[in-house]
C-alpha cells in the first residue's frame, strides 16, 4: 500500500537517492508508457515549488513520452531491484517490452504512471524544457569527456505535485 505524503515532510539524501540508487523516470499512461533509468538529477525549489530536475538525452525513447505529455513519475526503489533498474538504463523500449522483462507493475500515480515495487514516486508536472547548449559551458572539458556525439541532454524542471510512499 501506498500514502500520500507531503513532499517538504520527506527526508532524503538526494545524492544518494539519485546518484548511487539511481531513479526510474516514466512517462506516459497505463496502456502505453516508458521507463528510463536516471543518475542525473536533483530536487530543490524554483518559483515558489518544489521541483524535480531531469536531464534525458534526445535518442531516448522516454523522451517522446515525456515531450507528449504534461505529467512523469521519478520512482525510486530497493538494492533488490537494482538489475530491473539496470535494464531499464540500458535497454529501449523500442526494442522490448521492459515491464515484461524487468516484472514491474505499471500502477496509475495521479496523472502519471510508476510501478507497485517502488519504494517512493514522485508525480511531477513539467514546468521548464531546454537543451542543454555547448555554448554555456564554462568547462569545456564536460563536452570532452560527456557528449562526445554532441548529443546533449535536455532539462526538464518539474513541479512535485504529489508524492507517495510505500508503508
């Protein structure tokens, strides 16, 4: 079972959460969506909300969901499901049905979709989307050592709007 919890009450390590657990972002509905794995993010506040920032590069098939739609999940899991987050991270949903091979649950979350082994899902509402430019690097090194097909990531800063935690 999941509750409803406000967001501010959450206490998280978010270098840890995101950085070294890694979050599931999905988008899309219960018939039709896709999963990415994300080690790149944060949580903060920006025009009066708590927002989530995502970065997604632009040949992932999430992105498409993510573009059509006003709403995404950033799900968050237990070490057990690691490998299903791993494939998730690795595999396009282009090629296979990733719920099938990993055995996650979609399950509506408010306006979006996540899946029933997650331990916390945040349902976000898009806010802000922009490519990341080459000519904004202060360190030019980041585009050596990170887009070396010059693919850069887009942001997309979303508002939190709800969030869930498993009891």
């Amino acid at each position: 079972m999941f509750e409803k919890i406000d967001i501010k009450d959450l206490a998280i390590k978010p270098f840890e959460l995101i950085g070294d657990q890694w979050m599931l972002i999905t988008a899309g509905s219960l018939k039709s969506h896709n999963m990415m794995t994300a080690s790149w993010g944060g949580v903060g506040v920006m025009w009066f909300n708590p927002v989530l920032t995502i970065y997604v590069r632009p040949q992932r098939y999430t992105k498409e969901f993510l573009d059509n739609s006003n709403y995404f999940t950033a799900s968050f899991y237990d070490s057990q499901f690691k490998s299903a987050l791993q494939l998730c991270g690795t595999k396009s949903g282009r090629e296979i049905d990733k719920s099938k091979a990993t055995g996650l649950v979609p399950k509506k979350f408010g306006k979006s979709v996540a899946f029933e082994q997650a331990k916390l899902v945040m349902v976000c509402e898009k806010q802000y989307v922009q490519q990341i430019s080459p000519d904004c690097f202060i360190d030019s090194k980041i585009i050596d050592t990170a887009y070396k097909n010059s693919d850069f990531h887009f942001m997309y800063i979303a508002k939190i709007v709800e969030s869930y935690r498993k009891n």
